[in-house]
C-alpha cells in the first residue's frame, strides 16, 4: 500500500459525497496487495485526517476482521453518503431547462447534455423513482425546439407505425437525437423531402 504521504496515496476529504470513493479505491488496493480485511481497515485508518481517524477508530468494528462491516459503520456516520439520495428528479428537471435554451444543434454541446442526463436518469431508474417513458419525455424537453422537431422527424421514419397515442422509449428518442447529430444526418432526407419524392409521376 501507498505511503499516507505518496501523492498516489487514497485521500478523503471529510465530506459525505466522496467517502464511497474513498473506501472503493482502499478496497480496491488492499484485494489487489492480497491483503486481509483486518489489514486493509489498519491502512484505512492512516489514510484520514486525525480528528476522523479517532472517530472511525472509536467504532467497534475498526477493531475487527470483517470490511464490510466496518464500512457500513463508517458510511452511517456520514447521512447521506451511501449514495442513496444522490441525484434527485429536481436534478434532471434543472438540466432539462438548462439545456432546452440552448439554440442549435452542437454535437459537444449535446453530447455534454446526454452523459449527465444519462448519469441522473440511469441512477433515478435503479431506485424506481423515473420510468422508461418520462425519461422519454424528459429527454425531449430538453433540447430546444428546432431539435426536436428534427428528432420527431427521424422517429415518424424510423418507426411509420407507431401509434401517435404510444409514447417513445428513452432509447429511441436518444437514438434519433443521436443520428441527428451524427455528420451521415446531413444526407438524410427530411418528412418534407420524402412526400415531394413519393408525388413526383413515374
């Protein structure tokens, strides 16, 4: 294990939304060192600031053999940090209206907006608190206008039968966002353009 003073040496800061991290990388060492859960929670231990340290030592399970006991003692002295409330429904909702202001089609600018949608959604899903549709939905009031009515374009041609009244699939609304943006997109022909094909006489 790395001295307490390497630079490539585990660091917590003291606040709950990087102790996960923090005990992640420790375990992650110490499995790779073929250390044992006892020795692994001894390195733990000089890895922190002096005042956590005579908390986390204070704890019965510091003393023990067992990891994952002793992490879920640490993690209950820190609320919050078992990660179970870390993104909320009012986190999408605000990069949502961030994002739907933003004129254009810029494939950094989306692909920056679709990762951090996909990190909150994903995680909303895991805890049952977003379903597959409203993250549909959600998606979609997020890019501006324009986009959106280019993304409901390519779903009408990739899907002539779905039922108006049927709502999207997150994957299909990304899908067609993503094709939008992609460089083949500037090839493909519009609603507008296929119907003045589909008329001209044989």
């Amino acid at each position: 294990m790395p001295s307490p003073h390497h630079p490539s040496a585990p660091k917590f800061n003291g606040q709950a939304e990087s102790l996960t991290r923090f005990l992640k990388e420790i375990r992650l060492l110490g499995t790779v060192r073929s250390l044992t859960d006892k020795q692994i929670i001894e390195w733990t231990l000089t890895y922190i600031d002096p005042n956590d340290a005579e908390l986390w030592e204070s704890q019965t399970k510091a003393s023990g053999n067992d990891w994952d006991a002793f992490k879920k003692s640490i993690i209950k002295l820190y609320p919050g940090a078992d990660g179970d409330r870390k993104y909320s429904i009012n986190d999408l909702q605000i990069l949502v209206k961030e994002n739907a202001h933003i004129p254009g089609i810029n494939p950094d600018q989306f692909g920056k907006f679709y990762r951090n949608f996909l990190r909150i959604s994903t995680f909303l899903k895991t805890k049952s608190r977003l379903s597959d549709f409203e993250a549909a939905a959600m998606f979609m009031s997020g890019l501006h206008a324009n986009f959106q009515l280019k993304v409901r374009i390519r779903l009408r041609l990739k899907n002539p039968d779905h039922h108006p009244d049927d709502p999207w699939t997150f994957n299909e609304v990304s899908n067609a966002a993503l094709f939008i943006v992609s460089p083949s997109s500037a090839n493909e022909p519009t609603s507008s353009t296929t119907v003045e094909t589909s008329n001209k006489p044989t």
